[in-house]
C-alpha cells in the first residue's frame, strides 16, 4: 500500500478530513467485538453485583454509548455523526474468565461507523478495568476487532473468521 491509497493524506502527504460531501447518505452500520479477561473471582464479584463501585456492567455500557458519540472528537481527522443507535452487550463468560463486548453503531450519513463502533468497544472495557483494578490490576482487554460494516459504496463487508 503507498501513501496515495491512504485516504487521510492529499497528494503533497498532508495530514487532511477527507470531503465526504459528494457521497451518498446510506444507512451506514458497524459491527465490533473485544474481551477483557480477568481473575474468575474479580468476574464473579461483577456478575453477583456486588462490586462496592456499583454496577460494572451497566456503567460500562453506558460509558461505551457516550464514548462513540465523542468518537471524532478523540480521533483527530473523524467526522462528528449523527448517530442513530448504539447499543452494547457486555457478556459475562465465565467459562473463559472474561467479559465480551459486542458494540453496533447505526447512522444514516456520508462516511462509516467504524471508528465510532471501535471507541464505544474500547471504552465500555476500559471503564470495566477502571472499576476493577482496584481487585485485579492485571485484567488483559484483547481482541478488539470490526466484525462487520455495511453501507456506503463499498457496501457490506464481513470477517471471514466470524
């Protein structure tokens, strides 16, 4: 890949918001996933709801729905969205120790809800390290991933390994 497929630099190699003004809206989705893994004593305090900081998971969802909707004022060259659906599932797996967060971000726009997608992920597992360190600082937050992305010219696009 050169420089000139990268779509964040013009052709003198600036730094530049790609114009997003010619393109079509369509409804735009992304799909994410990670997992933070942790000791099965610290996931069993966040599944019993006894966690003395509240409730992980539901501070954790909401901190991830606030997150994608700061995503362009985060990431230096996104673009602020309107966006019209975020929802997050944190699920507890206690079989692997860990917590999996699956994001979907919806809009109705000219450019993509990945970034967004991939901030609220982020997040919504960094406020469950935050709430928890206290008990397990070495919590490990992986696999933060887009799973799937569709609308746009270059239309649906899908993980093989999903």
């Amino acid at each position: 890949m050169t420089q000139s497929n990268l779509t964040h630099f013009n052709n003198a190699g600036e730094a530049h918001m790609v114009d997003v003004g010619a393109k079509a809206v369509t409804q735009r989705v992304a799909v994410c996933e990670g997992l933070i893994e942790m000791l099965p004593d610290t996931l069993a305090l966040i599944m019993a709801g006894n966690h003395k900081k509240g409730d992980v998971l539901g501070i954790a969802r909401i901190a991830g729905i606030m997150a994608s909707k700061r995503t362009a004022d985060l990431i230096p060259l996104c673009h602020p969205l309107p966006l019209t659906h975020v929802e997050i599932q944190l699920l507890p797996q206690p079989e692997f120790n860990r917590v999996h967060c699956l994001t979907t971000v919806k809009t109705n726009g000219q450019t993509g809800v990945e970034m967004e997608a991939l901030t609220a992920t982020q997040i919504a597992l960094l406020t469950i390290y935050d709430m928890c360190k206290a008990v397990d600082r070495g919590m490990v937050i992986q696999s933060v991933r887009l799973l799937e992305k569709s609308g746009g010219k270059s239309g649906h696009w899908q993980r093989s390994e999903v």
